[in-house]
C-alpha cells in the first residue's frame, strides 16, 4: 500500500497524472507478481474522477482489474469487470482525441487484455478468440503489438493442444524488427515445444 501513498504524496491534485501513476504502479504490481496489490491498485484507481470522467482509462482499469481478479482466482469478478471494461470502451467517442499516453488504447489492445484474463482463469478457447480478433483489428504497422499476440496465440494453441495450428502461428512470426528479448523469448520456447511434439 506503499505505492498509494506515494502516488496521493507526489501527484496531489494533477488528476491525470496521478492517472498515469496508477496505471504504472499496477503494470508493475502485476509484473512483480503482486497480484493482490495491483487489484487493489486499480480498485482505487476506479474511484478517481479521471477513471469516472474518462472511458478510455476506466476500459484500461476494468482490463487490469479482470487480469488481477482472475490471478486471484475470482472468476465472476473477473467476468464482471470485463463487462465493465468493454462497456466502457463502448462509450468512448472516437472524435474525442485521447491523451497521449492512452493512444494505444485501442480496440485490439482491450481485445488483447481481455485474452489474457481468459487465459489466467483457464477458458483457453475464449482467450484464443480473444488473441485472434486482437490480431485482426491491430493496424497494420504495429510490429511490436502483432508479434506479441502472436506469440500468444500460438502458445495458447500449443496449449489446448492445438499442435498444427500452433506451427503454422509461430512459422508466420517475424521478430526482426521488434527489439523485446521477453517476446522473442516465448517465441524460442514456442518452437522448442513443437520440436519436442
């Protein structure tokens, strides 16, 4: 609760700042495997005025808090905050420009978080649906965000023990131009699987 605290002390009353904040500090409770933190985080994050005024962060907190919920175990929590997350990102108006740092925010990443939830809580078929419609909507030049959910897609296949599928995903991924060891990384481990398979 530290990191709460720090924030309230820091931030005072730049709201959209202390947004920011709090979308950090949770990124990096759950990253740390703080998942009791960064629930807590993004619950009292949902309680700002930003997260109230703005749906664009409010769909981010309600993605954050299902991930958190289903690494926790609460599966209807989970369910319940994705509901909130995408109604929320439907009350987004696209002639509304968003703030610079909720840019990537954007339909695919919501599909993309919400594969992710799907995945901690065990509904790998959801998630897999997930994955493949966040790669379909994801603009074309965003090299990072497309290996990315492709390495998921693929491990998400090898683990419903969807083996074909699973080659062809991670034959089709091109990591040349992303610069992430941690994607690259599940991408090495992908193809270790299936020569093991």
């Amino acid at each position: 609760m530290a990191h709460h605290r720090t924030a309230r002390a820091i931030l005072g009353a730049n709201h959209r700042a202390q947004a920011r904040a709090w979308s950090d500090l949770a990124i990096h409770a759950c990253r740390g495997g703080h998942d009791r933190e960064a629930l807590r985080i993004s619950q009292t994050a949902l309680t700002s005025r930003e997260a109230r005024q703005d749906p664009r962060y409010a769909a981010l907190l309600q993605s954050r808090l299902a991930i958190s919920h289903a690494h926790v175990g609460d599966r209807p929590a989970a369910a319940r905050a994705l509901l909130a997350a995408q109604a929320a990102h439907d009350r987004i108006d696209p002639a509304e420009p968003a703030p610079r740092w909720l840019n990537f925010l954007t339909a695919a990443e919501i599909s993309g978080l919400t594969a992710i939830a799907h995945q901690a809580i065990g509904r790998l078929a959801d998630a897999e649906t997930a994955t493949t419609q966040a790669l379909t909507l994801l603009e074309p030049g965003l090299r990072r965000s497309r290996a990315y959910y492709s390495v998921q897609l693929a491990e998400l296949q090898l683990a419903q023990g969807n083996i074909t599928d699973a080659r062809t995903t991670a034959a089709a991924i091109d990591t040349t131009h992303v610069g992430s060891r941690a994607i690259t990384g599940r991408l090495a481990t992908v193809h270790h699987t299936l020569t093991a398979a």
